[in-house]
C-alpha cells in the first residue's frame, strides 16, 4: 500500500471534483472498484428498462405482433425481462468494446499505457452515466404510463435515422457530455496524450455506435 491509495469512496468523489488530478491516482489494483461502479450502472439499466417496459403496452412497442395475431398476453410478461437483459448487456457490452477500442487508438496515437488501468479509470468515468440511469429508475416508477407511451411514441415518430442514432448515444445530456470529459482526462493521464488527442480518441467509440445505429435496417 503507497501513500497514494486511495479508498472507493474518496477516489470517487476525487474524480468528480477533480480528475485531472485524481485519475493520477487510480491504478491497476482499482480495477475491482471501476468494476463496482459499471456493475451498479448495468443493475439500474436493466432495472429501470424493466420498469418502463412493464408500463407500456405490448402493442404499442411491437404493434407488428397484433397484425400477425400474436397474443400480446402470451408474451407480455416476458418482454419486460427480455428487454432488461437486453439493455443491461448491452451496456456492458459497449462499456467493454468502447474500452479495448480507446487502449488501441491511444497507443497508435502515440500513447503508452495499460488497458488494465484503462478499465479501472473507464469504471470511474462512468459514474454521471450510473447517476443518469438511477435518475432514471426513479423516473421509471414514478411516470405515469399514459406519460411513457406519448414519450416513446414521440421517439419513434423521429423520422431522420441520423437524429435517432445520435439521441441513442445519451450524449445530448449533462451526464453524457460529463462522462466525456472524465474519460477525456482518463485517457491523458494512462496514456499521456494531450488533451485534444485523448478526446479524439474518446470519442470514436460514440461515432462507431452511431453509425451502426445509422446503418442498421429499422
């Protein structure tokens, strides 16, 4: 143990205050605690992607099920888990692939560091995200399910398919542009890279998503 370790509780709020500073101190050895803050991340996902499904009806999130003559009863209480476990891998998917593909960007831009300690500072940076998605559960339980419908109807009128890929990306909110800036200071300080350099690399895995949202049939 250095002089330098910091607890969970200290090191996070130390990045949020101030992460040029404090993303100096996460290492290796803290990948456990990034892993933590992804984990509760992913749990608010699924749980909260649960609780608004459970509020919409079933033909109007798959209306296709009626024209077929589906019995939206015989499957409506399986879509809600579905689609947790579907949003909650999802993340973690993305979480995992974004960072292996940010370690190969910064070294090729010059940087050197470990993708290990990457994943540690990754977890860290994903704390506003894992604030976003618990605003998010409360606002599950507490948005009427007239209220929810109109929303994601609204949504799915979005007729442009580049408006829709990038409102995918959450990045339009304080908490995605914060995330951003915490993964930006993340990426300087493992790799040391100049700033514009590291939000360069930050910020491919957003437009990769964005153009397979964009590329993808639907």
């Amino acid at each position: 143990m250095s002089e330098n370790d910091k607890g969970f509780v200290e090191l996070l709020l130390g990045v949020l205050r101030r992460p040029g500073e404090y993303f100096g101190y996460v290492e290796e050895d803290d990948l456990a605690k990034g892993l933590l803050i992804v984990a509760v991340m992913v749990v608010l996902v699924a749980a909260s992607t649960s609780v608004y499904m459970s509020k919409i009806p079933l033909e109007v999130l798959v209306p296709q099920l009626g024209e077929l003559g589906v019995d939206v009863g015989d499957v409506g209480g399986s879509m809600g888990l579905f689609s947790a476990v579907g949003a909650g891998v999802t993340i973690l998917l993305g979480w995992v692939l974004s960072t292996v593909i940010m370690h190969g960007l910064a070294n090729l831009a010059g940087g050197r560091g470990s993708m290990r300690r990457l994943f540690a500072m990754h977890g860290f940076a994903a704390a506003p995200h894992a604030a976003n998605y618990a605003l998010r559960m409360v606002d599950a339980f507490v948005s009427s399910s007239q209220s929810l419908v109109a929303y994601f109807l609204a949504g799915r009128a979005v007729e442009a398919k580049l408006v829709r890929a990038v409102l995918g990306t959450n990045m339009l909110t304080v908490f995605g542009v914060a995330g951003l800036v915490y993964l930006t200071h993340a990426l300087s300080v493992n790799y040391q890279l100049r700033r514009d350099r590291a939000l360069s690399v930050a910020v491919v895995p957003l437009l990769l998503y964005i153009a397979l949202s964009y590329l993808s049939p639907g």
